[in-house]
C-alpha cells in the first residue's frame, strides 16, 4: 500500500471523505472486512471496514475518515521504502520532502506525547513519543466538520 500520491492528494484507490457509501463497494468489491460497528446498539453511530492497513469509516452513509495504522500493516512511500510504527518522526519529515509533499506542524492535534503534522492533501500523520523517541502512529484524514 503505497501512500505517496494519498498524502498529496488525500485520494486513496478514488476513494475520499465525503463520498457516499456505495462508493466504498464499486471500488473495493469483495475484499472487504466485515462491518464493525463503533455503537452495536445504535448502529446509527457508523461502523468501519478494514482493507488490509486501511480503516474506512462510514458516519450517515458517508465516507467520515480513511485511516492507515502501519502497526497493522506496514505501508510504503516513495514506492519502496517500507514504513511502520518503528519509523522515527524524522524519517517521515525526510521522506515527505524527498517526494515534495508540502506539510506543517498541526499544532490543534499537538498534545501531551504526541505530534502532529498535516500534509498539503490534508493528511495527518500522527507521531507518539515513545522510549526517547517520536514513532509513527497513524496517517489519517476525516472531515471535522461532518
């Protein structure tokens, strides 16, 4: 999964927060997970889908947020540099200017040990402090104002 044009673009696979639902099944087909919903007695709440390390969340039949956790599986940029949680938040910084995505801390998610940056596909990739060290936690984007 190479995330490279996802964090330029904030398109994943033609698919990006705000499309309808059905949107998810014409692209994806069958390898999707099952529905796991967030409340399972209001299933109003929204669920997500899993593909590989991608997370699709679904609020009112809409695409709410497309989330890669690299802990669950690693992703690439660049075509071929492998990353996971283990990526230092310097690494990330270097590759993102490698490839020339434009990015900015996010001081609004910048909080106790975490960092947050926000590339120009408004794309934030979240860094965790952890053991003398920033470490890759997430790259996301969602719609604050759904």
């Amino acid at each position: 999964m190479n995330l490279t044009n996802f964090l330029r673009t904030g398109v994943y696979l033609k698919l990006k927060v705000g499309l309808k639902e059905k949107k998810i099944y014409s692209t994806l087909k069958k390898n999707l997970s099952k529905k796991y919903y967030y409340n399972k007695l209001n299933k109003n709440e929204g669920f997500s889908y899993f593909y590989d390390a991608l997370e699709i969340m679904v609020i009112n039949s809409k695409i709410y947020s497309l989330q890669f956790d690299p802990a669950r599986n690693p992703v690439t940029l660049l075509n071929d540099i492998t990353v996971s949680p283990k990526t230092s938040f310097e690494l990330i910084i270097k590759y993102l200017d490698i490839a020339d995505i434009k990015w900015t801390f996010y001081q609004k998610y910048c909080y106790s040990r975490e960092l947050t940056i926000k590339t120009e596909g408004n794309i934030f990739i979240g860094c965790v402090y952890d053991k003398g060290d920033y470490r890759l936690s997430k790259f996301q984007i969602f719609d604050e104002y759904m």
